[in-house]
C-alpha cells in the first residue's frame, strides 16, 4: 500500500510537471506531433449539416478503395492537418445489404502500422477478414474481404483502424466511417451524424495526447458532427427524420439533449425495439443510436449532457477540472425547422411523405427477425466467465491496464468458447472509473446487471459498464470460428493493455 503511494506521487508529480516518463503508459509511439499545447478552439458554425459522401453494393458486392493519409480539412474557420480515409473526415459511408460481400483495397499512406475494424458486424476474424492481429505497414496495400451472412442485422455500424497501440491515435486524428446495413435503399428523411472530439495545435496538427489524457482516456477540445463544427440541421417541422447518430470519439460519452426535437430511440447499436421514449441516452464510445426526429418550429441545439465518468480514485485525478474528463455540455449542432416546407434534404416535393401522424414507417419496417439476435436466456450456457476491468501501478511510474490483472497479449488466449455454444459473461468494473465493454463479432444479449435478472434484455456491442458495477451477457459463438478481441472502448486504455483474446473453435 505504501509502495501505490509512492508511484501514486510520482505518476502525479511527473503529470503536473509535463515531463517525460516511461511506463506502462508511455508517450507516443507515433509519427503524430508531440506538441501537447492547444490551439484556438475554431468556430464558425453554422454551415449546413454535409452528409458523407456514400459507396453502396450493386448485385451483392461492395469493392472501394480506402487510402489513408494526411489531408488538410475545413474545421470552421481553421485548417487542421488530420488523417483521413480517402481526403474526407469522415471517411465515406459505406452501404451495404444483408448477404453482400465488402472488398477494401486499404492503401496505408500514413508512417505508422494499422489495419481495419468493421466495428459492430458478423463477419469473420480470420484471414483477410475483421482481424485485429494484422498489421498493414506503412506504404503497404491489403486487400480485406468481409462477407455478411444472409440474416446480419440491420443498422449502423462504423469502422476504424485497430491497430493495437495505434487505435486511440489514429481515430482521434480523423480515420473513421459509417457502414450502412439496410435491406433496401435509404428511406426518405435519414440523416447520418458521425460525432468525434479532437484537439489541435496552434499550427493545426492533431495536439499530441498527454499521460494524464492515456491515462483518463482524452476527450477532444472540438466536438464535430460529420467532421464539421456545430453545423445546422435544416428540418421542417413537424416532419419526421431518422438520425443515426454514432460515437466514434476516443473516450467521450454522448448523453444526448433530445429536448424539443419529439424524439423517439428506435434502438442502440443492433438492439431494435418498439419506437418509445429515448429517456436518459448515453451513448459509450463506439455505441450508435438509431432515432426518429421530429423537430418544433424554431430552432434549438442539439446537445451533449455533462457526464461524469469517474476518475482514478486519486484526488487531484478525479472527475473534473483540468484533467480531460470535463464532462462538459457541448452544442453538437443547431437544429433550424421552419414549416415553409423546405424539406432540409434538398427536395421540396418529397415534405408530405413522413409527416407528424405517420406512426408506423420506417419504424415497425426495421424490426429484424435475426436468429442471430434470438433471445438467450433459456439457453444453458455452456460456460460461466467472470471478466474484470483491471488498473494497477506499474513497474515505472505508468499505470497498468488491463482485464484479470493481465495485459494484452496477442499470443495468449484468454477465452476460449467452443463455436456454436452460449456462454454467460460477467463484465466486472470494481475500478473507479466507468469502462465500455466491446466484443468483436459476436453480439452480447446484456441479462444481468450487479447480480440480478435485467427486467428487459437488450443487444449491444459496446456495453457500458459504471465504476463498481458489473453487468452479465449471454454471447452466442455463431456462425464463426477464429480467434478476435474484447477490449475497453476508452480506446487509450485499449492501447494501454485493456484488450483480451477470444478464441472460438470446434
Ligand atoms: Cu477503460
């Protein structure tokens, strides 16, 4: 205890000082600039809300080109020099059916490994598949192929590099994009809004993070929707839209306003439900929440709630002030809604479509008949696992992270389901801080939380766990075999050891 103490003082001493020091978590290992100083935070909102640009499958086959390299970018009235897929942040979206197979070129134009993460779909870990093991050197091209069986669920999905010890970088410095999965073209109304947090130097680089921010998990200075600055969302009142919003920051929680915008939650991630009241919506990092919106005359914001995600337990460490975890209310956008008619989408004659008394729509349309999605608490789980979050003092002055006081190791196997079978997962945070659990592949049907029986199950892939607090999963390994990842999406702590290996076989 003594011993915590010190290397306690020494973490806390080294972080107020702003020197160097090497640990568990270490500086970057990067090309990223290592000028931790902020620059003027941008303004000049208000543009239009831009949609990104969107690639969809023909006759069951998507094939894009993802080039990866740095790009100057528009954010508000400042340029900033991010990484981008393709020249845009976001990169395009990707639309796809159930069924269809996704083949990307990905050209790695940047000086650092990475690899690709299809977050949120069924497809293989193996091969060439959704394999976080690979490793695309810089000035490398690889050819991934994913192939979505014929029942995947719909929804929003994203990807992103998964490069371990390079993923919190290389997203926070703009390499992100949606995946569509619909059965049909995109309904009338939808809107897409990719929200991500970034930091910039005075000069216009992504600001190098701090150990403080590895060690909190960094939330950007800029909140962007899309990639832009508190945009404006042209609606018409009383016209129902539907937003998919996704998370793609680091570490920040969305909890998102809804207030004036007649709100109703369609769902988050995979999980689809009757259209009701999205209540208190926090979104982790890497959830999505699929929503119908229809806006009052006038114009309110579009916002994110404070919300305090704990700290380290250390004093000075914890919650607020100057240490990353703000937990500030951003505006995200501003939503204009006029009832002159003007529909937002570029094409007045399509405004009576969806009005205010249509219930039913795209609502009642999308709910997925899965087998994949079937309900799991009457099966006998072939396994029990409790999983815990663990934060410990390392050997130098760095703090360790992890899951049963163990760090990532790719060549380890830490669970190992026979495929086919139901396990039942107990996720364990006795940290002081709030961790997101996400599983690659495999959907978590969440039964359990501290002990006892959830009254309503629900699906997620990203599946917050509070400081102190457990929750159970029942996961069914089907239709794949292949060994893939579980990990914290406070995607510093992912870099900094909190990831396991699953390995389903048999
Ligand atoms: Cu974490």
């Amino acid at each position: 205890m003594r011993e915590m103490t010190r290397r306690q003082a020494l973490i806390l001493g080294a972080v107020g000082a702003g020197s160097l020091v090497t640990g568990a978590v270490g500086l970057s290992q990067t090309g990223l600039p290592w000028d931790q100083r902020s620059g003027p935070i941008p303004s000049g909102g208000g543009a239009d809300l831009l949609q990104p640009n969107v690639l969809s499958s023909s006759d069951g086959l998507l094939e894009v080109e993802l080039e990866m390299g740095r790009a100057e970018v528009t954010l508000g009235d400042r340029t900033a020099l991010m990484l981008t897929y393709n020249g845009t942040v976001p990169g395009p979206t990707l639309r796809l059916r159930p069924g269809d197979t996704l083949r990307v070129r990905l050209h790695n134009d940047i000086d650092e490994p990475t690899n690709l993460h299809v977050h949120g779909l069924h497809v293989s870990p193996e091969g060439n598949g959704d394999n976080p093991f690979l490793k695309i050197e810089p000035g490398e091209t690889f050819d991934y192929e994913f192939t979505l069986p014929s029942d995947h669920p719909t929804g929003t999905f994203w990807y992103h590099p998964h490069h371990h010890g390079y993923v919190a970088d290389q997203i926070f410095a703009g390499l992100y994009g949606a995946i569509l999965v619909e059965d049909g073209p995109p309904a009338d109304g939808e809107r897409l809004l990719i929200v991500s947090d970034v930091s910039l130097t005075s000069d216009g680089n992504v600001r190098a993070a701090s150990i403080r921010d590895r060690m909190m998990g960094r939330e950007g200075e800029i909140v962007l929707v899309n990639g832009q600055v508190q945009p404006r969302i042209a609606a018409t009142a009383g016209r129902r839209e539907r937003w998919r919003v996704v998370n793609t920051c680091v570490s920040r929680h969305l909890r998102l306003d809804l207030a004036g915008m007649g709100a109703l939650l369609l769902g988050v991630d995979v999980d689809r439900h009757e259209p009701r009241d999205p209540g208190d919506l926090i979104l982790a990092p890497g959830n999505r929440a699929e929503l119908l919106v229809t806006a009052d005359a006038g114009t309110s914001e579009f916002r994110t709630l404070g919300y305090d995600r704990g700290g380290m337990g250390m004093g000075m460490m914890g919650g607020g002030g100057p240490f990353g975890n703000d937990g500030r209310a951003v505006v995200l956008a501003t939503v204009e809604a006029d009832g002159s008619g003007r529909t937002g989408f570029g094409d007045a004659d399509d405004g009576g479509q969806a009005g205010a008394g249509d219930e039913g729509g795209a609502a009642t349309s999308t709910l997925p008949e899965q087998t994949l999605l079937r309900d799991l608490r009457d099966a006998e789980p072939a396994a029990r696992r409790t999983i815990s979050f663990t934060m410990g003092m390392g050997m130098g002055a760095g703090m360790t992270f992890g899951f049963n006081g163990q760090e990532f190791d790719a060549d380890r196997t830490d669970q190992d389901p026979a495929a086919g079978s139901v396990e039942e997962w107990t996720i364990l945070n006795t940290t002081p801080m709030d961790h997101p659990f996400h599983l690659h592949v495999w959907p978590m049907q969440v039964v359990g939380a501290n002990g006892s029986a959830v009254s309503e199950p629900y699906w997620r892939d990203v599946v917050q766990v509070p400081a102190g607090e457990s929750r159970t999963m029942r996961i069914a390994f089907d239709t794949f075999t292949g060994r893939t990842v579980y990990h914290c999406h406070i995607l510093d702590h992912e870099d900094a050891g909190m990831m396991g290996v699953v390995e389903a076989s048999g």
